[in-house]
C-alpha cells in the first residue's frame, strides 16, 4: 500500500532519508534516459569540439572522445549501484568514508560544481533563447533557470519523466545535426603530424573529468529503484546512457570543429541552427530543451548536498516547502552569476572540468574503495544519520587521504591556468587524475588496514562482508 500511496503522490516527500522498500519503484531502463538526456545536449557538443581546437585531428578527436568516455564512466556508473542498495542519497553515503562533519569537504566542492556548470549551461544557451523567443538575453535566463527549478521543487518522479522526454527531442535533434553535418565534412579530412603523447592524453582527461563530474549525484537517481534490481543491470543502463549519449554528442562537436572551428568557437548554437534554415527555430528551441535535465540535475542536487551538511536525518527539518525555497534561492543565485558571466564560455571549459577532475578523482576512489573493497556494500543506513555513530565524527584518516592525494596531482598537472614541474619529462602529458586515483585508493586501504590491525575498526560490524556482498556485479 505505501508504494502505491508512493505512485500517487506527485510532490516528492523525501529528501535525503532512507528510501525504505515498500516505497521504491521504477525500472532500470529509467537510467539510461536521465543519463542521456543530460548528456545529448550543447554543453557535451561544446566539449567535444576541444579535441580538434586543442590541436587533434578528426581520427584523433573521435578517439579520444570515445577513451575519455567509455573509461570515465565506468566510475559513475559503479557509483549508480549504490542507490538501489542503499536508498540514500550519494553525499549521505559519503559519511562512511569521511565521518558525519568530514564530508563537508567533498559536499563543498560538490556546491561549487553544480553553480559553475548551472552558469556554463546558461551562458551557451541564453542567447540561443533570447533569438528564439525574440526576448532579452536577461529574460532568457531568468526562463531557463525557472522552469529546471520548478522540476527539482516538486521532485524525483517528474524529473524522472521529463528526461524521457528530453531523450526523445535531443536525441532526434542531434540526429538530423549528425546527419547534416556528416554532410559537410571535407571530402579528405585534413591531417597533420601525429599529436604529442601529451596533447592526447591532456585531451583524455577532459573526457573523463566530463563523466567523472556525475560521479557525487548519480546515485540519487537510483535510489528509489527496488531494493532487489540486480547491480549489473543498474551499472549497464547508467553506462550505457552516459557513454554512449556523450561519446555520440562530443564526436559531434568534433565534427563541426573540423568543419569551421572558428564559427563554432564563437557561436556554437548558431552554427548548429544555421545547418538546417528551414528548421533553424525548431534547433533553437530544442536545444534549450535540451539543457533543462542538466539544470533540473543542479538544484535537485544543491539541495540534496545542501542538506546533507546541515540536517542530521532530513525528517521535519527538509519537507517539500524547505526544498522549494532553497532551490528558489538557488536558482536566483546562478541566474545572477549566469548574467554576470561572460559569453565567450568555450575558453573556460577546459579549466573548469579539468579543475573538476583533480578534486573529484580522489573522492571516487576513496569512496568506490570503501564500497567495494573495505565494506563490500554492507553499511549500516541508520548510524549514516548519527552524527556521533559508528562512523564518526571526522574520519581524519580519510580526509587526510584525499587532501595528499589532491596534492599529489599538483606537479602533474598540465593545463591553461597551471602546469607542474614534472609535465615538461613527461611530454606534456597530464597524468595528474591517473596519479590522483592510484595515491587515493592506496593510502585508502593502508588505513583501513592500520586501523583494523591496531583497534577494533568503526563500523565493523556494517564492514563484515556476507555471502551475498556486491563486491562485484551481479
């Protein structure tokens, strides 16, 4: 009964409290269209086209794009399992890892990323609307910030069935653009000299860090699922959608950059509008469609992190009203950094994931390697709302984990605002995130096991692996 009760109910009820079984639904294929959707869009083609202005030729960008991907996602669709499992969402989980208060560290630069990227979408996709609906480019933000708000105030069901939607409108868009702009490459595609080892790899990153920023909420999405849905089924639609959908919409972005990498550099909207004029309004108003699951996603997710640092279990303190005034808030704060912000947006992409990349990649690996090595997915949900329970306070060892791992990446670090001494015996080449991932991981399981051997380890209990632990999917 209290599922159906569930199903009824259009406003979500809960925030960041634990799904419990009788009010889970959905279905597992419901994942590939929120991860589709928010990755067919302006901001993935915007991406793509860094290959070819970074220097790659065609060949060179598809195949980047498709490594970056296909690699990046593997991390956020592992992230994915975790809903079903545990019904909370990802920041609450991330308590086991650094303690009640430490996970204010990730929560903070989870805020960060969620308005840099509501700013990014917005700055692309302002005037696109403004053109469209022959209004002021002020008006054009303030719409498309209003109507992603009003998805996340009344919740996870109707988000859920507005990026069905979404899949449907981007996905036809960007085939006629594929189709159209296919058309238009040149009949020998221009190539050069092979790119440097460090030119590819700095390339790679990008991709990755683009999946690696949907690692801190990707489970939120999942959560709801049954208790029971099988963890390779969730991971293969998650993947799926994700990998496919951006591989697809950046070899795109490729494409048009080999075009006229000029044209798109400036005006990325209205290149695409222009390839098809007898549609050109049509693609306009698409492609603002488009944005709207990526901005849905952002202040759904503020909230949610939001919460998760100032309320102990989200009952009383985080109802339906709570979420729509802080989302108003939210929305009201990015429309404004939105219009403040410069249009000349492509410039910054590459710092902006990448910056992203060397503050996340420690976290998933600290946070995967909790889940699958250290706890083999066995947690015990309620001590995740104890401020002072089984996982504590700080977990000092953990933050001091990551905060050596970020540092860590510093002398590798290869791009436009910094480049570390050691790049340059390198080649170039930015292995930062890779150094980032190995550091964290294994200073991670060097603790656990320090702490398991000197006490009786916190959450010991929650950690005993059973014969039925999701080390590996089912």
């Amino acid at each position: 009964m209290g599922r159906n009760r569930s199903r009824g109910e259009s406003i979500e009820q809960h925030s960041i409290d634990y799904v419990p079984p009788e009010e889970r639904h959905g279905k597992p294929w419901h994942l590939f269209t929120v991860w589709f959707s928010s990755n067919v869009q302006i901001t993935g083609f915007v991406t793509g086209v860094l290959a070819v202005t970074l220097g790659l030729d065609l060949l060179w960008a598809v195949a980047t794009i498709l490594i970056g991907n296909l690699v990046g996602a593997v991390f956020m669709a592992y992230h994915s399992i975790q809903g079903p499992r545990l019904g909370v969402p990802q920041m609450i989980q991330s308590r086991a890892q650094f303690g009640f208060l430490g996970t204010l560290l990730p929560v903070v630069i989870v805020l960060c990323m969620y308005m840099g990227f509501g700013i990014e979408g917005g700055v692309i996709t302002g005037q696109a609307f403004a053109n469209w609906a022959h209004i002021s480019f002020t008006w054009s933000v303030i719409i498309q910030g209003a109507v992603p708000a009003v998805i996340a105030i009344v919740g996870y069901k109707v988000i859920h069935l507005s990026t069905r939607v979404v899949s449907v409108v981007s996905g036809l868009l960007f085939l006629a653009l594929t189709i159209a702009l296919a058309g238009h490459l040149p009949e020998h595609l221009p190539s050069g000299p092979a790119p440097s080892f460090g030119t590819v790899l700095l390339v790679i990153s990008i991709f990755v860090s683009w999946q690696l920023t949907w690692a801190p909420y990707v489970s939120d999405y999942s959560r709801y699922l049954p208790e029971d849905t099988p963890s390779r089924t969730t991971f293969l639609w998650t993947y799926a959608g994700s990998a496919l959908g951006s591989s697809w919409v950046m070899i795109l972005g490729a494409f048009a950059a080999t075009i006229s990498a000029e044209a798109v550099g400036n005006d990325a909207v209205g290149m695409l509008s222009r390839q098809i004029p007898a549609l050109s309004s049509v693609i306009l108003l698409a492609i603002v469609i488009g944005i709207v699951p990526a901005g849905v996603y952002g202040y759904y997710g503020m909230y949610l992190t939001a919460i998760s640092a100032v309320s102990a279990k989200g009952h009383g303190s985080a109802t339906p009203l709570v979420r729509a005034v802080f989302i108003v808030v939210s929305a009201a704060l990015t429309i404004t950094a939105t219009l403040m912000a410069s249009g000349h947006i492509l410039s910054t992409v590459e710092s902006i994931t990448l910056f992203l990349l060397y503050l996340l990649v420690p976290w998933t690996a600290i946070n995967l390697t909790d889940y699958y090595v250290v706890r083999r997915g066995h947690y015990d949900v309620g001590e995740l709302f104890r401020p002072r329970g089984e996982y504590g306070l700080v977990n000092w060892p953990a933050v001091l984990v990551y905060l050596v791992a970020v540092a860590a990446q510093i002398p590798f670090i290869s791009s436009s605002f910094y480049t570390g001494p050691l790049v340059e015996h390198l080649g170039g080449a930015d292995i930062s995130w890779i150094v980032g991932l190995l550091v964290a991981t294994v200073l991670y399981l060097a603790c656990v096991r320090r702490a398991r051997q000197v006490a009786q380890p916190v959450g010991a209990r929650a950690s005993a692996p059973g014969p039925d632990a999701p080390l590996a999917l089912d």
